[in-house]
C-alpha cells in the first residue's frame, strides 16, 4: 500500500511529536499499530485522523504537543491485537 502525501504528513507531525516536539522535549517511544480514522463529511469528503498510542510511561501525563495540528486524545483501555 502506497502513503499519500496526506498521510506522510499527518505521520511526520505525529513522528515529530514522540521525538521531542513536546513541551518537555520527551523522546517516546513509538508503538504499533497505527491508529488511521475516516470520518466522512459528506456524500462525497472524508476528513482522516491518523494517531499514535503512548506508552504506559506517558499515558498518565502525556506531555502536551508544540504543534496545534496535534492534539491528545483519551480513549478508553482496550485490548489491540496486530500481526
């Protein structure tokens, strides 16, 4: 499967952020899977959310990001299975 320059986008933003783009400069590690969301607009626009899950380290408090375009979410505790 070939990455859009939309995705790469979204990944590099996201990337930035675990490799120090935070307000406390943390290096995260990065987990799997990555988490890709499609909300659809209307008939014919999809709006996409790509996300990253934080280790248990920083799960508690996540450091906040520098760039507006990254945001936090909380979800509640799952189970995820990848292959």
């Amino acid at each position: 499967m070939k990455c859009t320059k939309d995705e790469y986008g979204m990944f590099m933003k996201l990337f930035r952020y675990i490799t120090g783009a935070n307000d406390v400069e943390a290096k995260i590690m990065m987990t799997f899977p990555v988490s890709v969301k499609l909300h659809q607009i209307d008939e014919n626009t999809f709006e996409q959310e790509m996300g990253f899950y934080l280790d248990e380290k920083h799960q508690t408090n996540p450091p906040e990001p520098t760039n507006p375009a990254v945001y936090l979410v909380k979800r509640p505790t799952m189970n995820i299975y990848t292959r």
